[in-house]
C-alpha cells in the first residue's frame, strides 16, 4: 500500500514538473512572439500547411469584413 502511494506521489509530482515545464515554454515563446510578430506570422504560415495536407480540414474566412460597405441609399 505504501509502495504504490509513493509512486503515485512520484508521477503526480514528475506530472507537475512537466507541466510547469511546458507552461515556462509557452512564457518563453510568448515573449519571442511579441518581440518579432513575423514569428507569429510564420507559425500562422506553418498552420495552414499542416491543414493543407488533411483532406478533411475545413478552412473558413470570414470575407464579409473585408467586403466594402454596401451603399444604403442604392437600394
């Protein structure tokens, strides 16, 4: 019984270690994000390549706020 609270008390903190890893990563990439935006743009770039190569992946953009004004008064 106490051998295996000990393991589980083992991989919940080699769980929490890797966690607060991957969260100082994401901090880290934030940062560099921030300082050089062609970085993001870059990823938005690899993104869509890597939704390129799945046949079922939907992509939807929303023409509608690039679109001009429609005139009123044309009616």
């Amino acid at each position: 019984m106490r051998f295996a609270a000990a393991a589980d008390a083992e991989a919940l903190r080699i769980k929490g270690e890797a966690e607060l890893s991957a969260i100082k990563q994401q901090e880290s990439l934030g940062a560099a994000l921030e300082a050089h935006p062609a970085l993001l743009r870059v990823r938005e770039l690899e993104s869509l390549r890597e939704l390129a190569r799945n046949s079922n992946a939907r992509i939807y953009i929303g023409f509608a706020k690039h679109a001009a004004p429609k005139d009123e008064d044309a009616g």
